[in-house]
C-alpha cells in the first residue's frame, strides 16, 4: 500500500526534547499551537504530546498550514507516531505526523 507524503510529515527539533520523546507511544495523538513569537522561526507550529513540547512541524511545511492553524476556533490534534530507525538513521527525524485528516487546509 502507497503511504501519501501527507501521513509522513516530519517533526524536526525533536533532539531538544529527547526525555520526551523516549517515553511517547508507538502511536500516539500530537496537538498543533502555533508559535507567533517564535524569533527564529517565523511560521512556528510547536508539536506536542506527553504533556509538553516535542518538535516543530518542519518548515518547508509549516509555512503552508500555520494561517489555518493560527485562526482555528479550537486546538488542531492530528495522529502522530515514531519514526522508523531507517527515518532516525537517514535523516534524524523522530517523529512524523499524518495530515491526512488535517481540518487546516494546504495554503499555496
């Protein structure tokens, strides 16, 4: 079965909150809050679960949910799991997001 790029969205940054990472389910459900202040990341969505921060959407994405996001009259949750060691060990990347569902739409 083909696995669409949109359940495969990478959450960067993730080293930054190893301790909580280590302790998510295999599959687990990730809340999106974006993050207007963020001075080094102008379109900022933190990605968290297990009770605190985990990661960032990355950028080359993030640029095209975070207005959506921003503007939604609720949280936005979407499913989420670990990587595969094969994702870890070629890129670094600790978990991806399924966007699926996603209520936000895609922004060109």
């Amino acid at each position: 079965m083909a696995t669409s790029v949109l359940q495969r969205i990478p959450v960067v940054g993730g080293l930054a909150y190893v301790e909580r990472v280590q302790q998510l389910q295999s599959a687990f459900t990730a809340t999106l809050a974006v993050e207007p202040d963020n001075r080094y990341f102008p379109h900022a969505i933190a990605v968290l679960a297990g009770g605190g921060k985990v990661g960032y959407v990355a950028p080359e994405v993030a640029g095209h949910y975070y207005d959506a996001i921003k503007g939604a009259p609720a949280p936005i949750a979407c499913p989420a799991r670990r990587a595969t060691i094969a994702d870890h060990e070629s890129s670094g990347v600790e978990l991806l997001l399924d966007f699926t569902g996603l209520a936000a739409a895609y922004a060109e």
